[in-house]
C-alpha cells in the first residue's frame, strides 16, 4: 500500500522537467530586470555626476554657456533668419563657384571667360536683398540661433541646406569682387561669411560641427584668393584678421563633444529613470522626433541602457581628452582610443575623426591668420619685405603665434623671392619642407598650410 501512495505522488518526469523549466525562466526575468533596473539606475548616476560638475545636459544649458549676452532689439538672429527663409536652393541649381575658383586660380583677370562672369553676376544680382540682411547682420551680435536640430535630422538638413546656399553665393560674391579689384568690399564680403559661421555655434553637434568646418574652410580659400591677387587697406586687414580669430574658439572641440553628449542624451531621454529625467532634462521640452522608445522586453531595455552607460563613461573620458592643451587630444583621442585599439567602436572612431577635422580646422584658420598679418606688415614696411620669422609680427600684428596643433609648438614659416608658406606639420608631425600639395599618387599632403604668391595676379 506504501508502495503504491508513492508512486501516486511523484509527478511524471515530464511534469517535473517543465517545472523547473518554469522556474529557471522566471529566474532569469527576474535576474534580468533586476539587472535592467539597476543599469538604469547606473545611467541616472551618470547623469547626476555631470550635472554636479556643471556641464550642460540640454541644449538650454548649452546655449548659456555659449552666450553670456543678453537678447536686444539689434540681435543678428533676425536678419539672419530672413536671409535663410528668403533663399530657394532649387531657384539656383548652378552656382559654378568650383569652376569659377578654377579660372581664378589659373587665369589673370583680363582673361577670365566673359559669358561665365555674366552668368555669376546675374546670380549675385538676384540675391541683393539677401546680401543686405547677412551683411547688416554681420555687424550685430548673435545671442541665439536654432539651427533645427531639435526638431530632427531632417528638419535641420533643410535649415543646413538653405545656409550651404547663401554661404556659396557670399563666396561668389567675394570672388567676383576680386576679378573686379574692390579688395576693401572683399574683406567685408569675407567677414559677412566668417559671422555667419556664428549659427552653429549654439548646436554644434557633429553634424552641424563638420558642416561649419567645411564653410570656414572655404573661407580661408577665398581669403588666400585676395592675399594673392588684391591688395587690402591696412584697416581691412586688422578686420578679417580679427574675424579669423573669433571663427573657431580655442574650445570648439570640447564644446563640440559636449553637445553630442547633450543630443544623444535627449535622444535617448526614456532610457533614463523617470525621477532623474524630470529633475536633470527638462522633461516638459517637446520630444525630439529621433526619441529612443524603450523596447517591450526586457532584455531590450536592458541591451539599450547598457550601450547608454557605456557611452557616458566613454564621453567623460572623451570630454575630459578634448581639454588637454594640443597636441593632448590627438594623443589621447585620435591615437589612444582609435589607432591602437583593434576594435575601437563607433563612438571612438567618430570622435578621433572629428578631433583630426578639428585640428585641421585650426590649421587652416591659424595660417590664414598669419598670412593676413603677414600682409599688414609687408604693408607697413612700405618695400613688401617680408618678416624674418613670425616674431617680427608680436605684438604689432598679432598678439601671440598661433600654436600647430599637431606639437604644441609654433607653426612654420618659409619664403623665397617668389612666396612665402605658412604651414603644419600635419599627421605625421614632422616637418617635410612645406609640402603642402599631395604627392604622385598621394591623396593628401605630407603638411598642411597655404603658400602666397608674392607676384599680384593681374
């Protein structure tokens, strides 16, 4: 009779398996909520550790720490919206300003193609009004300027789109000015477009950041295109010398970094635990269109908010690498976090790349600087003579040399009887003789720099 209770009371074996199937699975939920909650917790520490230290995590924020001034009635932002709004990409498919930059470069004035001239002329005519609000801008102060990102990638490409445009016909403009010899009307058109870059200064996430770095190196070239064919009044040259310098903060890269931080961090805002969004994001702001929604399952959240705290601690390192004095961020960036990991991610490769394009900005701008100075002083000696070295132009022409972000030191200089060169040492950090041109078969030179022609182009 024992035996037989016995057997009635043990479960079929597969009665038995499914069980303990039921209970390693609930298990597991468990672990794996538990396991999601407190990385979510982790994640709002993150969030508290930055605002503790005073780093903006919305773009609010941001925009204080960019902008110390207060809104007045003679605010740039006003002139610069109407130029954007009044502009049609779509009315001018056909700016030619790379082939326009060709010929200028490689034919003397007189024999620039008439029929082009014309056409470029009728372009600049049409947009009158629009040069008038940038240039009636340039001289006001800018306290604010919503590029669009908030409202969305797309949203901002159209804002962007629009900008590309008027920064092309402002180039076409100060080239068309050269050909017609008002150098002094070519530094205020160059100026126009140097304040301008002043929009994306209060989103300047990556996106925003690498097409502002495109258009200042556009103005560079324009500026080399007057050092070589015009001749500026000492006055202009103070004024596009004193623009150069404001264009691209000696911050720009940590302000950069800072505001990709505070986008992906509204982005992903649902990631964070609902006490710290309310307290540290703002939460009654609009929601970004891109807005990360939090997957059903669990494991969803859990993969999300693990990416997430990985991606603030590799910011804060990132963040604190962008505030070193050059060359540190290259070093600690570009060649710590990207060339000698064998998988660095996506967000290291990105920021060592837009650490490299932020070196390559200052390059270009801190040159182009000097070649200005450069200019006012052969101005001033009256014989064109050139200085000996970039000493020759403190403090009279510029206040310090601008340093190579590539060693920390002074940039290079060289001249002969037919140009001077004023260049980096670039990647490699060694100094090859200015060879600012790609060689055979190269893609991109050895150093980076300008070189001016000292015989006018007429």
């Amino acid at each position: 009779m024992d035996e037989t209770l016995t057997e009635k009371q043990l479960l079929p074996r597969w009665r038995r398996i499914l069980f303990w199937l039921v209970v390693v699975v609930m298990v597991l939920l468990a672990g794996v909520m538990l396991a999601s909650y407190a990385v979510g917790r982790q994640l709002g520490a993150e969030i508290v550790k930055i605002s503790e230290a005073g780093e903006p995590l919305t773009f609010p924020d941001l925009a204080k720490a960019t902008s110390a001034q207060s809104p007045t009635d003679e605010d740039a932002t006003r002139y610069y919206v109407e130029a954007l709004t009044s502009i049609d990409p779509a009315s001018l498919p056909n700016l030619k300003r790379n082939f326009y930059r060709q010929n200028m470069t490689s034919l003397p004035a007189n024999q620039f193609p008439g029929d082009l001239r014309e056409s470029v002329s009728q372009n600049l005519a049409d947009v009158e009004a629009v040069f008038e609000k940038l240039d009636k801008g340039a001289s006001k102060p800018l306290d604010r300027f919503d590029i669009g990102i908030r409202e969305g990638i797309q949203a901002a490409g159209t804002h962007i789109q629009r900008a590309n445009t008027v920064v092309l016909l402002l180039s076409l403009r100060t080239m068309d000015l050269i050909l017609q010899g008002r150098d002094d009307k070519v530094v205020d058109s160059v100026v126009s477009l140097l304040k301008l870059m002043r929009i994306f200064d209060f989103h300047p996430t990556m996106i925003v950041y690498t097409i502002k770095s495109q258009f200042v190196g556009l103005a560079c070239e324009d500026v080399q295109l007057l050092l070589e064919r015009g001749s500026a009044s000492a006055e202009s040259l103070a004024k596009l010398e004193k623009a150069l310098s404001e264009v691209v903060g000696a911050d720009a890269l940590e302000k950069l970094f800072l505001a990709e931080r505070v986008y992906q961090t509204e982005v992903g805002k649902n990631l964070i635990p609902e006490n710290i969004a309310s307290r540290f994001l703002q939460e009654q702001a609009p929601d970004f269109p891109e807005r990360v929604r939090l997957p059903g399952s669990f494991v969803g959240r859990l993969r999300l908010r693990q990416k997430a705290r990985s991606y603030f601690r590799d910011m804060t390192r990132i963040i604190a690498a962008s505030r070193r004095p050059w060359p540190g961020p290259l070093d600690e960036i570009f060649d710590k976090m990207f060339k000698s990991t064998k998988k660095p991610g996506k967000l290291k490769s990105s920021m060592a790349i837009l650490t490299l394009l932020t070196a390559e900005v200052f390059v270009a701008v801190r040159c182009t600087r000097l070649a200005v100075a450069i200019e006012r002083y052969r101005a001033h000696q009256g014989d064109g003579k050139l200085p000996d070295t970039f000493d020759d132009l403190v403090p009279t022409y510029v206040e310090q040399v601008p340093l190579d972000p590539f060693t920390g030191e002074q940039l290079l200089y060289s001249h002969d009887e037919e140009s001077y060169m004023v260049y980096s040492t670039g990647t490699n950090r060694v100094d090859d003789g200015g060879s600012i041109r790609p060689a055979e078969g190269k893609k991109v030179p050895l150093d980076r720099g300008l070189r001016i022609r000292l015989d006018r182009i007429k």
